[in-house]
C-alpha cells in the first residue's frame, strides 16, 4: 500500500491520452461500455442512483464485504478533520462520510479540555453533504435523524451537480468524494471546482475503485465483478442493469497514473495516491497550494 507521488511535468507522457478523452467528450461519453451522449449521461446516472438508494447501504456490504467502511474510513483519517472546519463532501448522499468526519471532529472536542471555545468549535464546523441525486440525500437525512444528528447544524445537506458547485471560490478546508467521480460527465470540470472551492493549503481526497494490476488477483476480480456483483444486484435489488452499470463503469475510469495526473493539470500540488487490496480501491489526494 506504498503511496505513489505524482510530479506535474510527468503529465506530457499522458497528454495523447488525454486528448482522446477531451475528443470523446465532445460528441459522446462513457455510460459503463455504453456510448451516450453528453447530454444523457447525468440522466441515465442519476436513473441508476435512484434505483440503488433504497438498497445501498447494504449492497455495499455484500459487495465488499463490509470492506467499504474500512477504506472510508481511511479516507476520513487521511483527511485528518479538525474542529471549525469547513468541508465539502460531493456525490456524498447517504452520509457516510460526512458522519465519519463529524465523529471524528467530536472524539477531538471530547478530548479537549472543557471550555468556551468548544461551543465556539460547535458553531463554526461545517460539513456540506451535496449530492445531485435527492434520492440519495434522503436516504442520508433519514439515516442522520436514525444516528440522533439530524438537527445537527453542523450538517448541511445540499443537492448540487459536482461539475458546477454552488460554493464560493476559496470557500473549503477540505474536499472529499468517495465512489462518485467516475459517475460525473467530465472529471475534468468536477476536478476544476474542486480546486475552485477549497483554500489555499485546503486538500482534496478522492475514494474511488480502481484497477487491480496484479495478472492472477486481476481475473478473479474480473470474474467477480462481471459475474457476481450483477447476479447479487439482481437476487438482493430486483435490478440487474443497474449494478453491470456499476462494474462497467469502473473499468472505463483512468488508471490510477492518469487520474493522478488529471488531479495534477487541475492545479493540485502533491499528488499522491495509495492502493488498497491491490488496486480494488485508490484514495488519491492533492493540495492546493
């Protein structure tokens, strides 16, 4: 699980790639191995979402064996929260990361010595849950009131589109965004308002399944996905087309080399990123410096 560094002037080995990722976008984009056009994509995603949020949260248990709490969690300890931050979590509907940041930010107050400053520190943590998908915003409101946080004013839900944030410029301490950049029509742009929003020394953490490089480890999650994962889906959801949806779309996302150097040619400084479970799953992270 080394961490990889990226270095910007790296990227010119990228940029044939890139190019053909700028021409596809410009006539049509990827829905799983399905060509759409741009137009449809946030359409046909957002029908995939609002099929799976009743069942997500346990179809993520099924699916990773219960792994995803543990990768979340990693992300959340890299973010490294802090009382009276300001924190954007985008495609982040049922909460689970936004709940993670707040309890950490508590088990600090908690360990503080008691004092004035604590309600100060209260008052002042933000944590923006924005989600373009409502059905998932209300699976993670109902799932907050379930956790005794739904009043919590340190929560913040919002429905926004991740390619257009509706936040100001330097406005965020941190960016977080678990298993949802690769369902956005231009990474690129959700790249772009990612560093728009956060302040200089803000940092920018991404969650996301990514490519196991391993040739043996590689055909068993190759059949596991394209076999199992859909079958579950369709046993567990009732819903196939949406989980062959899911699979297919991680094999169209870059490779862990070109994402980080896409985070790169967005403006970010020290991009790095970490394999986990030999690629399943990646936490790129940058700074804006």
């Amino acid at each position: 699980m080394a961490l990889r560094t990226i270095a910007r002037n790296s990227l010119n080995q990228f940029l044939p790639m890139l190019s053909s990722v700028s021409d596809l976008h410009s006539h049509a984009t990827s829905f799983g191995f399905k060509e759409v056009r741009e137009d449809e994509k946030s359409q046909w995603v957002g029908n995939v979402f609002t099929n799976v949020a009743s069942n997500y949260d346990l179809m993520n248990d099924l699916m990773s064996g219960g792994l995803h709490r543990l990768w979340k969690d990693r992300l959340v300890s890299d973010l490294n929260p802090f009382p009276g931050m300001k924190h954007l979590d985008v495609a982040g509907g049922t909460g689970d990361v936004a709940f993670r940041i707040l309890e950490a930010i508590n088990k600090i107050k908690h360990r503080a010595i008691q004092d004035a400053s604590e309600d100060h520190f209260q008052d002042e943590t933000q944590i923006y849950v924005c989600d373009i998908n409502p059905s998932m915003l209300n699976i993670g409101k109902k799932r907050a009131r379930e956790r005794g946080v739904g009043e919590n004013p340190s929560l913040i839900w919002v429905e926004g589109d991740a390619e257009a944030l509706k936040f100001e410029d330097n406005s965020m301490d941190g960016y977080t965004i678990a298993f949802g950049i690769r369902n956005v029509t231009h990474i690129e742009k959700a790249l772009s308002e990612a560093y728009r929003v956060l302040k200089r020394g803000g940092r920018f953490l991404c969650l996301e399944l990514s490519h196991v490089e391993v040739p043996v480890f590689k055909q068993l999650y190759d059949y596991y996905s394209f076999s199992i994962i859909p079958a579950i889906g369709e046993f567990i959801a009732s819903d196939r087309e949406s989980y062959q949806y899911l699979v297919e779309s991680i094999r169209r996302f870059p490779s862990q080399e070109l994402f980080a150097s896409m985070i790169a040619d967005a403006g970010f400084q020290k991009v790095q990123y970490e394999n986990l479970v030999g690629g399943v799953v990646a936490i790129h992270s940058g700074l804006k410096i």
